[in-house]
C-alpha cells in the first residue's frame, strides 16, 4: 500500500512531536525514544523512495518540513543532555565496581571493616 507523500509528511510530524512530548518528560524512557525513532526512520525512508525535489513540494508540505526540523533543533540537545547524564551514571557505577572489586578481593577483612593493603 503506496502512501502519499502529504499523509507520510503528516506522519513524521506527528511522530516527531510525540518525540518531544516524550524527551520533554523528566523520567521517560529511553526505550520509548528508540520505537519513535524508529517509525521516524521508517517513515523517512519510505518519503525518500519519492525523490521528492524542493520544487515539487506544496507550500503545506514546506510548512512541515520547516517545522519538523525545528522540533529536531530543539529535540538533540535535550536528548544529548539526557546522554552525558546516563554517561555519567554509567562511569560513576564503573569506578564504583572497581573501588569494590579492589578491595574485596583477598585482603583480610573483619566485621565489615577492611585493612586496605593497596598501599
């Protein structure tokens, strides 16, 4: 089933707002980012088999894209804060496991107390 390329423009804008919506949320998911992606993936794939020129696009279909690539501006650097904070989490569980592993490997230890033997 062949879609026009005004209801695949509909689509992505639509999808593309959600997006927002959903980055926009303090705790959302980052899986939910992944399937939005997606379709948004899809749905330009699918408006890319149409070799559109800028020439053969309507005024509505300009309108769209222009807002779409605004939501977009707006949509990465939220998504690339989110990013350093997970980055972030990741390294400091990472020096955490290791300050663990180091001294928990077989230096004598007594009640939950520790003899630090690293020195």
């Amino acid at each position: 089933m062949e879609k026009t390329v005004e209801g695949l423009l509909d689509g992505l804008l639509k999808v593309t707002q959600r997006l927002e919506e959903v980055v926009s949320v303090k705790g959302s998911e980052p899986e939910e980012w992944l399937s939005l992606l997606d379709e948004r993936e899809n749905l330009i794939l699918q408006i890319q088999k149409h070799e559109l020129a800028s020439e053969s696009l309507s005024f509505s279909q300009k309108q769209q894209l222009e807002q779409i690539y605004e939501i977009n501006q707006r949509l990465i650097p939220k998504m690339d804060v989110r990013k350093q904070a997970v980055q972030k989490q990741l390294n400091n569980l990472q020096r955490t496991k290791l300050a663990m592993n180091s001294y928990n490997e077989d230096g004598p230890n007594c009640y939950g107390a520790f003899f630090d033997r690293k020195k």
